[in-house]
C-alpha cells in the first residue's frame, strides 16, 4: 500500500506543477510574449531583402 501512495503523490505532485506551470503563463500573458517577439524577429531577417517586384 506504501507504494501506491508514493505513486499517487507522485502524480499528484507533477500535475500540480503542470496546472502551476500552465497558469503563470496564462495570467502573465506569456505565451502572446513570446509570439510577439518571435514575429519582430522573423520579421528583421525577412524584411532586409531587396525585392524587385516587375509586372
């Protein structure tokens, strides 16, 4: 019975570090951060080539 125990605390545990995990980054807006800045910077190494648009 003492190992069911450790395994149910176990899991217990982990899934309180995910539910912690997932709502530090939904209160601090984490993940539209990081987004945010991934598009700045794709943006910085896309928009430095020249194009020569011709119709």
């Amino acid at each position: 019975m003492g190992k069911a125990i450790k395994i149910i605390l176990k899991i217990a545990a982990i899934l309180s570090a995910v539910i912690g995990v997932l709502f530090v980054v939904y209160f601090w807006n984490l993940d539209q951060k990081v987004l945010g800045w991934s598009y700045v910077q794709v943006n910085k190494i896309f928009d430095r080539k020249q194009t020569d648009v011709k119709f």
